[in-house]
C-alpha cells in the first residue's frame, strides 16, 4: 500500500516541491507577461480613421470649361487602407458649399478617380481605417481579454501554493515511511 501510494507521488516531498516550482514558475511568468503588455500597450496601433485633405484643384470656369475636374485624377494617401470599403472619398467646392462622392478604384495607397466622376470641386478629402490599425484591433482586443484575465489566474495559483504549503506544514509532525 505505501509502495503504491508513494509510485502516485502522494507522500512523496519532491513531487510537492516540483509542483510548488511549476506553480511559482506559471506566477512568475504571469507577471512578466503583464508587464510586458502593459509596457507595449500604448505602441498598439489603434482602430482610428486616419483623413487627409488634397487641394490644389480648379474649379470649372465659364459654362463650357470643366476645369481641373473634368480629367481623370489620382492622390496617393501615406499609408495603406484596409479596403476600398473602409475608404471614403469626398469631392468638395468650398465656393459652391457642395460635396460629391464619385467612384473611385484603390491600388495600394493610390486612389484613381475617372474623368467627370465628381462634381466642381477644389479639395478632396478622404478618410479611411489603415490595413495596420484593422489587424490591431483584432490583437489588440484579444491581448486585452487574455491580459485581463491573467490576474484571476494569478491569483488561482497562488491559492493553489497556499493551499499545497498549509498541506505540507499540517503534516510535517508526521513521519512517512
């Protein structure tokens, strides 16, 4: 029966004492990854719309001119979207107070619009959610359910090395043999 009990590590000090090492070690770990995300949390890209504006365009002059806006034009934005969904492009004549929203094709950070899509217009805004900010936000919220929940699991196992020490000094007066 002792043979036995002792092959399962029951009365066995190492086995307690690899267990209260692994318990510590989860622990430890724990924390670093705690601090570790805390530290790199505000680097995170985050899921803001970034807008920018293009000037520089005539408006159509006289009743057969179309100006500027009559040709086929292209901005380039700094970085990348995540779609041409996630992309918004708005023709607007600061004179006129008017706004216009053509169709428009996205190749990389290049946005093509054809002739005559827009309205008259002098500046072009466009707005969009970058491709780095949209696959941050995946991370970011799964980072912050798993980081969230680490203290509970710390918390878990040191109660588990608590629990294991009381156990340990409630029979150190006895004698395994």
């Amino acid at each position: 029966m002792k043979a036995n009990l002792k092959s399962r590590g029951v009365m066995d000090d190492s086995a307690y004492a690899k267990v209260v090492g692994g318990l510590v070690a989860l622990l430890i770990t724990i924390v670093v990854a705690i601090m570790i995300f805390w530290s790199a949390s505000p680097n995170i890209v985050s899921s803001d719309t970034q807008s920018q504006t293009f000037t520089g365009y005539t408006l159509p002059v006289g009743p057969a001119s179309q100006g500027s806006n009559s040709s086929a034009w292209a901005v380039t934005i700094t970085q990348l979207p995540a779609s041409s969904g996630a992309t918004n492009v708005t023709c607007y004549n600061a004179t006129g107070v008017t706004e216009s929203w053509p169709t428009f094709t996205l190749t990389h950070t290049r946005i093509d619009v054809a002739a005559g899509a827009a309205d008259g217009f002098s500046q072009v805004n466009v707005s969009y959610t970058t491709k780095a900010s949209a696959d941050a936000g995946g991370a970011n919220t799964m980072a912050t359910t798993v980081f969230g929940l680490l203290p509970i699991i710390a918390i878990v196992v040191l109660g588990g090395i608590l629990i294991g020490l009381v156990m340990v000094f409630g029979t150190s007066g006895k004698r395994r043999g």
